[in-house]
C-alpha cells in the first residue's frame, strides 16, 4: 500500500526520487522519504504528511547528494503517520537503509528475536524489523544476507536496499508486491509501477517472487535464491508520458473520466468484431505467451469447457465488486450459467465450494489486491480454473491468474476508479456475449444489439461528458449536504452502489445504496424532509417498480434526483431532477450512466474543497488484507 523507487545513474538521485514519487504518491499519502548513498554514507531525510514537505525539506532533493538512492510514500500500517515510522528505515548499525511495500507478517517475531540479540528498534513499523535482519545476517556478504532475510519473512514485500558498504549500487527483491526495474541509458530504475518512471523509459523488466536483483548505473542483474543468474525478458510499454500526467485537467480524476471513450475503444478494440466477440487474443492465436508477460492477453472455452462449465465466480473488492455485479446478472440473463459473486474478503475465508467445472473471475484494476490475490489462490488451490480481468499489465492477479483479459484502459493514478470500472464492465459483458454465443444461449439479433450498443458506448459517454452542465449544477445545488440515499433495482442496484461509493470516497458525503425494493424494510425510516435520493431507474423492466420506490420517498419529504432513459416516462412528476441517457438495452445502458455519477460525485468533491485524487485514508491499491 506504498510506493517505492530507486534509482542508480550519473544524475544526482534525490531530484529524481522526489519525481518518481509524485507518480506513486496515489499509492499512499501519509509521508515520505529517500535515502542517498554517496561515498559509503548514507544520507536521508524523511517529512510526516504530503511528499510537497519532503519537497520543502530537502529543497526539491538539493540537499541530498550522490547519484544512488532509494524513496517510499507510505500508507501507514504499522504506526502511526510520523518522522519515525516513515520509510527508508536504517539498521542500528547505519550500514543498510530499505525501503518496503507489503506487509512483514511474523514482524513481532523477528523484533522479538533482534532484541533478545541486543538489538533496539525506534519504529513501531514492521519494516524495521527487515533492515535489522538484514545487518544481523550481514558478515561481509550481502548477497548471504538478502538471501537469510528473506528465508526468515512471512508475508509481502518489495524491498529496495542501500548499503554503505556497495556505492553505486542498490538491491532489490520482492514476493507477492509489485516491483518493475526501469532500464534506462546509463541509468536504471526500481518502483512500484511504471509511470513513476516512464519520462526515464519504456522498458521494463518484471522480476519474479524473490529474484534478487542487483541495480548499478549501467547494469541490472538478477539472480535466484541459489544465487544463480536468471535472465528476465524485457519488454517496451507503449504508454506515452501524458498517459500518465494530468495533462492539463485539474485532477486525474476527471482527466480519467474524460479519457473513457478512448479507454473503451481500447478495451474492445483487438475483441469486437462486428456482430462477433473474440476474446482467444495472441495467447491462444499464437501459441505461447510472452514470458515477460507470463499470462498474455487471452481466453478460449473449449467444447469441452463449455460441456463442463458449471458455474462461474465472480470475486473482487470495491468498485470491481460493483462492476462484477453487473458482469453476474449479464452473464447470467445470457449464458443461462449460475453466477456468484463475492467480496474477495469474504470468499477468502468462507470455504466455498469450487472445482474443475467451476470458472472463477477475478476482477481488479490494479491486479495487486492482497484480498482478491488470496481469493485467486484459494480459487485454484480448490482446482477451479481462473480468469483475471485487470488493467495493470503484468501485476500478480495478471501473472498468476490462469487467463488474463486486460481491460486495456492505461495507467488509471486517482484513487477512485472511473475508466478502470468502464472497461472492466465491458470486459464482463463482451465475456458474457462470447459465452452466450457460444452455448447458444442467446439469439443472434439480441447479440448482435448488445454489441452494436456496446461498440457505440464510447460515443454515448462523448455524449454525456459534453452535456456536463447539468450534473455540474446539481453539485453545486446539493454539495452542502451532508448524506445522501442511492436506490435502484437490478443492474440499476449495482450501478447505484458504485455511484454511492464514488460520492462518499471523494467527497465524504455520508452515501449509502439501498435495493430499492428493500426500503420498506427498515430504510426509509431515515427518510426526511429534503433527504436527498438519487434514484438510478435506467432499467426499463423494473422502471415502474422503482417510481413507486420513489413515490414512496417523495411522500415522506425526500429530494429525488432520478437517472432514467430516453423512453421511459413518469419520473418527471416525481423527481425533483432528472438525467437523461440516451435510450439503450437494460444491459447497456449502467456503463454509460455509470459517467454521470462518476461526474457528479466528481463536481460534489471539488465544490467541497476536496483532495480529489488523494482522499483521506485510502490509497490506490489495497495491498494489505
Ligand atoms: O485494484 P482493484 O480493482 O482490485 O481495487 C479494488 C478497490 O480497492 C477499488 O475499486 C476501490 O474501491 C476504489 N477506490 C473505488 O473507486
């Protein structure tokens, strides 16, 4: 839940830390610090609070010299946000500095065990209790000691290590948390994803669980436990700069709901074909993958799969949750195949029943959930076979999933997904019509309007976004409140609950998202005069249900501003507002009204004077349970 980055070159280092962080901030806020090694000294600063203090503190990394260095922005785990608990940590000793994202499990353990060696700790962190390990086992070989220290951690990690006894030099090494190594020319990288470096390149290595690699100016070697040499394909990203930049918007946030259209293009641009889905990729067309890659693009049901294929699961957290809710009733109304869908937090410890016929989805933007990788696991260690659908190119989900669908969306920074949870959601659907066609489970004319609707979802959204104006006035109209009541039935439910969550993430509006038809079941008791509902109707099957729902709130006080479709008629006498989405399938139409709420909750946020990328106590990718 942090981001780390090294760097080993001919420019001075601090500058450049402090810039790889910026990009990695949005992995975790509460503070930051680098370490530079010049002359066998280590040399580190480290601030409480946003990297812009550790920018102040060390004049934009001026004060920090040599041309070897390592940096972390820290979501607190173990200790509170403060100078002491902030990364790099220093052994006792001074000899080692390291950085580390993950969570060290046995951490009391191995404390407990250093003290009774005479050791003295000065963080509550888990971290320290690494960079002390690491000078306990040091006897003039580091690579011994690495090796000892890792052999001797439960949990995550991607580690960066500085030691004054190796100028020039740093090492690294992970298991189970992302790292990628960035070669440059004469220079090389280490960070915890890649636009924390793409100004510097665009070629990338993915070390593998407990590689240990080696980072010089001019070198990058790795090698494996036994200490024999490994070689690692690199491969070129295609990423430009601006993918990862805020290129002029005030917020990634809204540049990325902005970039939807493209987004979706790309996402289905190498799958839909016409009236036909192809989602077999260069896996399956080309034979083996990319080693690089390890699970490239590409998924293929068989005859026999299909024969087999009994049940689907769909597990993930957060708004990959809410977009597998979506997939679940698609897949479901079209395959005619029984889904189930689980919080990832949940599954992982509710001893479901999987096997062989079973396949299990598994859904994340980041691909590093610590929640949704242990599901996975649990998912194949019970024989089921596993499907990722995710957005970050060669991430652990991506790895170790059996099959990997990218949604293609590029580098998504704000904290809130919005082009992450599009595409994810046409990923499900374009896997739904794949399935569906080929069990025979749906009719060629309904297939082919789902993906004619589905081809013209990126220019539906242009349609949206540049009718903004009025989601614009309705923030500025409500953002002064302080909660707010999501409802809808079906796919409207699901698109409600990641329409709550976008508004109470970045704006701290109080949002909940009630089942409409589940109101009258203790709900609506916390309905008031001028309760603000935000009543998601884009369904034409349960339309009426829901305006009844709505009568319902209407008649006890509450405010409704209603999503609907083009067609469908009889909100206007209730709703105090409504949105308008062009008129589309049932099925359709959540992604696309999905923008409008990404909007709204966008515009609530900033009349609110919030930090909109970066909201309080979140980070981008939940890497701890
Ligand atoms: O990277 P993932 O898709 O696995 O992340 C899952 C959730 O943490 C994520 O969707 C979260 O809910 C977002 N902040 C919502 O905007």
């Amino acid at each position: 839940m942090c981001g780390i980055i090294g760097y080993a070159g001919d420019k001075q280092a601090a500058p450049l830390l402090l810039e790889g962080l910026t990009n990695l901030e949005y992995r975790g806020y509460d503070s930051s610090g680098i370490a530079v090694l010049n002359d066998g000294d280590i040399s580190m600063k480290k601030a409480k609070g946003r990297l812009k203090n550790l920018f102040e503190l060390t004049g934009g990394g001026n004060a920090l010299k040599g041309t070897t260095g390592i940096g972390h922005t820290r979501w607190a785990t173990h200790g509170e946000p403060n100078d002491v608990n902030s990364h790099p940590h220093l052994s006792g000793s001074g000899q080692f500095a390291v950085v580390h994202n993950g969570i060290i499990e046995n951490y009391l353990d191995i404390r407990e065990f250093l003290i009774q060696k005479g050791y003295k700790f000065r963080s509550q962190t888990d971290t320290e209790t690494v960079v002390q390990l690491l000078d306990y086992y040091y006897k003039g070989d580091i690579f011994e000691a690495i090796g000892k220290t890792i052999n001797k951690l439960t949990g995550s990690y991607a580690l960066g290590i500085l030691s004054v006894h190796e100028n020039g030099k740093f090492y690294a090494v992970r298991k189970d948390s992302p790292l990628v190594i960035g070669l440059g020319e004469g220079e090389n990288f280490i960070a915890s994803d890649i636009p924390a470096v793409l100004k510097h390149t665009r070629r990338f290595i993915l070390p593998e669980d407990k590689d240990v690699v080696v980072v010089t100016s001019s070198s990058v070697d790795i090698f494996d436990m036994n200490r024999e040499s490994v070689t690692r394909e690199p491969y070129t990203v295609d990423w430009d700069i601006e993918a990862a930049a805020k290129d002029g918007y005030p917020h990634y946030m809204l540049k990325e709901i902005f970039e939807q259209p493209k987004a979706l293009e790309q996402t289905m641009g190498t799958r839909l074909f016409g009236d036909t889905v192809r989602l077999e990729g260069e896996k399956y067309a080309k034979g083996e993958p990319n080693p690089a890659l390890k699970a490239k693009d590409g998924f293929r049901l068989t005859e026999r799969d299909l024969e087999n294929l009994n049940k689907i699961f769909i597990i993930a957290c957060g708004s990959s949750y809410h977009a597998g809710m979506i997939g679940k009733y698609f897949i479901e109304s079209t395959c005619r195949v029984p889904v189930e869908i689980d919080l990832a937090s949940e599954f992982r410890y509710r001893r479901p029943i999987l096997d062989k016929h079973s396949l299990t989805v598994v859904i994340s933007q980041s691909g590093e959930t610590a929640d949704t990788i242990a599901a996975l696991r649990e998912a194949k260690r019970l024989g089921s076979r596993t499907l990722g659908i995710v957005n970050v190119i060669g991430s652990t989900i991506a790895r170790e999933a059996d099959d990997v669908l990218y949604t293609f969306a590029g580098p998504e920074m704000a904290v809130a997904t919005t082009k992450g949870y599009t595409t994810q959601v046409t990923v499900l659907q374009l896997l739904g019509l794949y399935i569906a066609e080929k069990k025979g489970t749906i009719s060629a004319e309904k297939n082919a309007r789902y993906l004619a609707e589905i081809a013209a979802l990126p220019d539906v959204i242009r349609g949206i976004l540049g009718n903004q104006t009025q989601l614009q006035q309705l923030a500025s109209e409500y953002f002064g409140g302080d909660k707010a009541f999501f409802i809808g039935r079906g796919m409207d439910y699901a698109l409600s609950l990641e329409g709550a969550l976008k508004l109470k993430e970045i704006s701290y509006v109080h949002a909940e998202c009630y089942a409409a038809g589940e109101l009258k079941h203790g709900t609506i008791s916390l309905i008031e005069e001028n309760s603000l509902v935000i009543a998601c109707a884009t369904g034409s099957e349960l339309f009426d249900k829901t305006l009844s729902n709505v009568k319902e709130v209407v008649s006890r006080g509450a405010t409704v501003i209603a999503l609907v479709t083009k067609n469908s008629s009889g909100m206007e006498k209730e709703a105090k507002h409504v949105i308008t989405m062009p008129a589309m399938s049932d099925e359709t139409v959540p992604c696309a009204a999905a923008v409008a709420l990404q909007l709204f909750a966008y515009y609530v946020a900033a009349q609110r004077g919030c930090d909109i990328d970066k909201p309080r106590n979140l980070a981008k990718a939940v890497t701890v349970e």
